[in-house]
C-alpha cells in the first residue's frame, strides 16, 4: 500500500533529502543518491534468524524508524512505494545476480530491481546490490557507458538478455574504457516483472535456504559522500575508491565488528547479539 504523508517527510529526514517531490528525473536521482548514501546494504537479520517482512510498515520501521539497512528485496521493494507514492510510473523486475558468477552457470532469480518511466524513457533504479548498487538512475535503452558519481555501469543485450554492468578499473581516476580496468557482469534480467508473490518467495528462498549466500555470509556496504566505498564481508573490510584499494584489513573479534558496525555503517544492534555464520570464524 502507498506511503502516508506523515511517512514519506519520516523517510526524506532519515535519507537526509530536501529536494522536489514532483516525479521528474531530478527527483528520482536526488532520492537515490541520497538514499544509497544513508541506508547501508546489509544481511544482519538474516544471521540473527530473524524474519524478514516486506509489507510496507515492516520495511518502515526497519529502514526508517529502526534506521537499518537491508538487501534488495527490502530497500527495493520499500523504493517502489516511494517512488509509487510520489507519482511515478514503478515495475519491479526480477534478476540473476552475476557477481562473481561465470555465464555458464544459470544463478536463481534472487534479485529485484526497478524500471521507473520518467517523461517517455525508462530507467533502471536499484538499490539493493551492495558493493555494486549505481549510485543514481541508469538509462535502461541504451548500451552506452553512464558516469555516477562513484563507478561507471551500463546496460548491454547478449542472447535475449540484458545486463547490467560496472566498469572496475585497476587504479584510481580511470575513466570507463580505458586499458585498464575491465566490465564486471552485476546482474542479467529480460524485463520479467517481479510482482510480490515472487519477490516473496525469492525472499524466504534467499533469508532461509542453506545454501543462500547470505545465510552463509555477513555482509554490509555503505557508500560515502566522496566516492568511495566501505564493506565488510565475513571478517574483511575494505574501503575502496572504483579499483583501488584505500584500506583493507582484517576485524580481529566480535565486538569490533559491533563498534564497526555502529560507527562506519550507522548500524547499531543490541549489545547481546551474536553474528555467525558458516564463513564467519572468530
């Protein structure tokens, strides 16, 4: 159901948004950088065994109230009532994440993003893809390189299908296209919708099954105001600039891990929980 009023100023103050509300391209790119800047990626609850709703209030009072974070199926699906909300023309569309995933293997439809039509064209608007979530709207009908204000993506047709891409370069201050560096398959999608019964079941297939990475990962990323990005996966944390590494270490305990949490991330968890997960080994 549509955002209230009263919701819509609670989620402009927790993103820290003080733009337009009228559903032109600028407002849909002022909410999601403002977005991917506030709200983190983030799998905690998965570990922590907890139940995770994706009905409006629910997404509310974790986002907002509770000022979490969460993965796509969370931040996008709350993203489709706002921009829904606002007037805009919103279809969820269902993906395969290729992170780290060859073209040979076929991965689960364990992802939404968003097509949102703005004055005749249709963007891409996600903000669900941790380490790889384009900071602002991607123009979806066309194969050229679009500049953010962190990595450089595009969206390009192979066999039927689309995918999305980021452009890694080996160093800093490489523009897309340049010798060094490479495109990196994010996710591949045909245009599906992805109504709620889906995004659903994709959800408890994803917060549940044994084998879902995020029952068997923590992992949390953040994008920064000045182009970098911090994350942390299991017991690594990296805070990168595109290709290059600006610090990386690893966290020697839990408790660090906390203090991390709350204090680069802005998430704060109760003083007695307890993450672990299969690759997470203190």
């Amino acid at each position: 159901m549509p955002l209230n009023g009263l919701q819509i100023d609670e989620y402009f103050a927790r993103i820290g948004y003080v733009g337009g509300t009228s559903p032109t391209l600028d407002t849909l790119r002022g909410i999601l950088v403002a977005h991917a800047r506030a709200v983190p990626f983030e799998n905690l609850d998965v570990l922590l065994g907890r139940e995770l709703k994706l009905d409006t209030a629910s997404l509310h009072d974790k986002l907002v109230t509770r000022r979490r974070g969460g993965y796509c199926f969370e931040q996008n699906s709350y993203l489709l009532e706002v921009f829904t909300t606002l007037g805009f023309v919103v279809t969820p569309l269902a993906a395969r994440v290729r992170l780290a995933v060859g073209r040979e293997v076929t991965p689960p439809r364990t992802h939404v993003c968003l097509q949102v039509d703005v004055d005749g064209l249709a963007w891409l608007a996600d903000c669900g893809v941790g380490s790889a979530t384009p900071v602002g709207p991607l123009r979806l009908e066309t194969s050229e390189a679009q500049a953010t204000s962190h990595e450089t993506h595009r969206i390009v047709w192979d066999g039927g299908k689309r995918y999305h891409q980021v452009w890694f370069a080996d160093g800093a201050g490489q523009a897309a296209g340049a010798r060094s560096g490479k495109w990196v398959d994010v996710y591949e999608f045909t245009g599906e919708t992805m109504p709620m019964i889906d995004r659903e079941i994709a959800n408890w297939w994803t917060s549940t099954h044994p084998q879902s990475k995020f029952r068997n990962n923590l992992m949390v990323a953040r994008v920064g105001e000045d182009g970098t990005r911090r994350g942390v996966q299991n017991r690594q944390y990296i805070h990168r600039r595109a290709g290059e590494i600006v610090e990386a270490r690893e966290i020697a305990s839990h408790e660090e891990l906390m203090a991390m949490l709350a204090g680069e991330f802005g998430i704060v968890l109760p003083s007695e929980s307890r993450l672990s997960a299969t690759n997470l080994v203190w």
